[in-house]
C-alpha cells in the first residue's frame, strides 16, 4: 500500500524539480 503511494507521490515530483529527492526515496524504500 504505502509504496503504490510513494509511486504516485512520485510521478508527481518527477514532472517537477525533485528528481533526485524521489531517486534517493526509491532507493531507500528499495532497501528496506
């Protein structure tokens, strides 16, 4: 559940600036 969420969160995120904060919070989320 809460990674459909994050996905979504996301998407919305890399059609702004913060690509690298959604990078880092996949990865993170990846590994845990």
């Amino acid at each position: 559940m809460e990674a459909v969420l994050l996905v979504r969160y996301a998407e919305i995120h890399l059609k702004g600036l913060n690509r690298h904060f959604f990078e880092r919070a996949l990865s993170l989320s990846a590994r845990s």
